[in-house]
C-alpha cells in the first residue's frame, strides 16, 4: 500500500541558511560524487516504499565527545541533496556528548539519499580532528606538526581536520619547503656544507631542514649550516643527549622530533629541547560516531 500524503505544516527552516564558520574544502562537484557513489541510480528502497514524497526532517549529534569537523561540507552535502539544513556547530568545536551538529528538512528521498554520506564524513573527519586535540593536548606547550601522510584521496578535509585539532601542517606537499633527506644526499658526491650552501643560494627565502638519524649526523649537518634538523625517531633521551652535543659545540638548530611521536609519550619529547614534534599518528584515528535521528515531519 501507497502511504497517504503527510499533512501540510510549515517549514522546519523557512529562513534558514547554514552559520559557516570555516570554509568547505570540498567543493560541490567532489560532494556531488560522494552522493552519486553512494546513489548512483536512485534509491532503491524509498522508492519502492512509495515515501519519497514525504516531509521529513533529520538531526545529527555528538553520540560521544568529540573535536568536530566537516560539519560545513555535511550540510552543503545535504543541501546538493535537496534538503533546507540549519547548522549548529562549527568544525574546530569541542562538543559533549549529546551535543547537537545539525539538524535539516526535506522530502524522504532528499534526506535517505544524503543521510549515511553526510554522517560518515562527518564521523571520519571528526575522528581525526577529536586525535589531533589529544596530540595536540599531550604536547604542550610544543607545537605539534602532522605529516602529509593523509589518507589517499582524502588530503584536503584530513588538512583541515589536523588544523581543527590544533595542529599545523608539517609540509602540505614537496613544493613550498626544503627538507633534505638521505634518499636525496645519496644522489649527491659533494661535502654537506657544498650542499647546504648550494640550497640556500637557489632558494633563500626557505630554510633549511634536514632528517638526521643520529647525533653524530645532526652535528655534521649543523656545522654544515642547516637550520633545522628533524630526529628521525629518536628517543627523548636520545633529543636530549643530541641537544647537549650540539650545544657543546655552539650550535642551535631547531629541533624538530619526529617517528612514533603519540600522546603517550608527547610530553617526555616535550621536555627533550625539541621545539617541534612531528607525527602522523591522528591519521590512524578510529572515527567518533555521530548518532542521526530521521523521522517523518
């Protein structure tokens, strides 16, 4: 059986546009495709039900806490989708749980078509922005730096969910910093001093940073000129014992500690003499749920 009509009723929102408080880094082509990967042809169930139609509206919150983020690309997404959507919480918020996300009106087949897209990317991001604020917590007073170790495909919203966290960005890509590894150095038949001198002739308005495995090799390096060393997994201890060396021979390069840095252990790098630390571990986070409630108006 058909279901009958819902009766008329005024609008959820008559005047509602979303409260954006950070930029969308998605852009509506990209969310198009998120919808027509997850409803390539229409959607299945809701159409047999004969409920398309039908008024309804949808609320998303915090099922646990959480430092949100995505939650303006969740409610342009619903919006492509169809829907009047009203925003309640910005990306970068530290929610409790219960705490509401959003809430949005629409036919039965706007809100079914955008509903699991919306809340799992606003479950995946917030996770990594809720592993950021942990990092970010353990560390200070440090600046915490995360890599671009981003999941595949997903660079631009993993960004903004490092930086909704508290972090900044280690290096967004090769082409704005120097940062000289071994893998380069072993192309190289010229003493570190020729080479640094050489990098900072062709580009000085760009420091120089170089990862060193050891403190015999960031003492080469820092006599050779380079202003910051990156300490390839380095224990505390070991930071420690590189910052005295160098100290003893008059040079201080910023420290940058970096490999299995993680909030267990962030504070004890904090207290190293490191000036940074440098992790990608808030890409492996687990997402924080986002409970959704979609009933008819």
């Amino acid at each position: 059986m058909v279901p009958a009509a819902a009766p008329d009723s005024a609008p959820l929102f008559p005047t509602a546009t979303p409260a954006v408080h950070t930029a969308c880094v998605l852009g509506d082509a990209e969310l198009a495709r998120l919808l027509a990967d997850d409803v390539p042809h229409g959607d299945l169930t809701t159409a047999a039900l004969g409920i398309s139609p039908m008024p309804g509206r949808l609320s998303c919150r915090a099922r646990q806490p959480m430092t949100l983020c995505g939650v303006e690309e969740a409610v342009r997404l619903l919006t492509l989708a169809g829907c009047t959507v009203r925003q309640l919480a910005a990306s970068g918020d530290a929610l409790a749980a219960e705490a509401p996300i959003l809430e949005a009106q629409g036919s039965a087949a706007a809100l079914h078509r955008a509903w699991k897209s919306a809340q799992v990317l606003l479950e995946w991001s917030s996770g990594l922005a809720s592993a950021a604020t942990e990092l970010v917590a353990a560390a200070a007073p440090l600046p915490v730096a995360c890599t671009r170790k981003t999941p595949p495909g997903n660079k631009a919203l993993a960004v903004k969910a490092m930086r909704g966290g508290g972090a900044v960005m280690h290096r967004l890509g090769l082409s704005e910093s120097l940062l000289l590894f071994a893998e380069h150095r072993r192309f190289l038949a010229e003493p570190p001093a020729a080479t640094v001198a050489r990098l900072q002739g062709a580009l000085p308005e760009h420091k120089l940073a170089v990862e060193v495995h050891s403190a015999e090799e960031a003492l080469v390096w820092a006599r050779a000129g380079a202003e910051i060393l990156q300490l390839e997994k380095f224990s505390p201890a070991a930071v420690i014992a590189c910052r005295d060396l160098l100290a003893s021979h008059e040079l201080r390069p910023i420290l940058a500690a970096a490999g299995g840095i993680h909030p267990g252990n962030a504070a004890a790098y904090a207290a190293s003499g490191a000036r940074l630390l440098v992790s990608s571990w808030p890409y492996s986070a687990p997402p924080r749920d986002v409970a959704v409630n979609l009933a008819p108006l």
